[in-house]
C-alpha cells in the first residue's frame, strides 16, 4: 500500500502539503503547493513546518500566500483502500469449537460480521 508523502523534517509524522525547493543560483528558496511528484533536491513539507520556514541569512525567501491543501486520492491510494476492505471481508479460518456444529448450520465471524444461519 502506497502511503502519502510525509514532511521531510527529522521526526514530523505529518502529511506533506507543501514543497520546498532552493535556486541556488539567486539565493532563493520557495515554498509552494506540493509538487505532483517527488523529486530529488526538493523537500516536502507539512503546513507548520511550511509556514514556518526561514531562508538562510542572504536568501530570499518566496512563500505561496495561499492555503495549503493536502493532494487529493490517487488511483492508488482507491485500489490500496478496496483491498484492505476485501482482506477485512474474507472469512477467518474455522475455530476447533466451531467444528462440532452440523454442515451448512455454521455460525461464525467474518472480520467484525456475524454470520448468521438462515432460519428453516
């Protein structure tokens, strides 16, 4: 399963919102909305780390005024999602206590489900 990217500082556990990327050649740093993909020599930010960035002495420093959203699903996160809830869903194997009941008059637990027998 596919997880969302997460802020690059050291220990932050939070979603990333925002991107961090140095122009070393004007002495600039930006931080804008999270870039679509992940690249090397840029940063990804959560929004307290975003809005609380300083430039290096020297630099100049271009923040996105906006607010910072976090990326929509993707196909991945949706396919991730539908197979967690199929793993759920699949029937637990048959406990010893379970065995002693009749075919087709079993009763047992699926996931958080009760299986109920139909009544004749």
């Amino acid at each position: 399963m596919r997880s969302p990217r997460r802020c690059s500082r050291n220990g932050c556990p939070r979603q990333a919102v925002a991107t961090l990327t140095y122009v070393y050649n004007d002495s600039t740093a930006v931080v804008g909305p999270l870039a679509a993909f992940a690249e090397p020599h840029t940063y990804d930010l959560c929004e307290p780390h975003a809005r609380s960035l300083t430039a290096p002495r020297g630099w100049e420093l271009v923040r996105h005024d906006g607010d910072f959203a976090p990326p929509p699903p993707t196909t991945d996160d949706l396919v991730a999602l539908a197979d967690a809830v199929r793993e759920a869903a699949r029937p637990a194997p048959a406990r010893p206590d379970e065995a002693d009941h009749a075919p087709g008059h079993q009763t047992g637990r699926r996931g958080h489900l009760r299986v109920i027998p139909p009544s004749h």
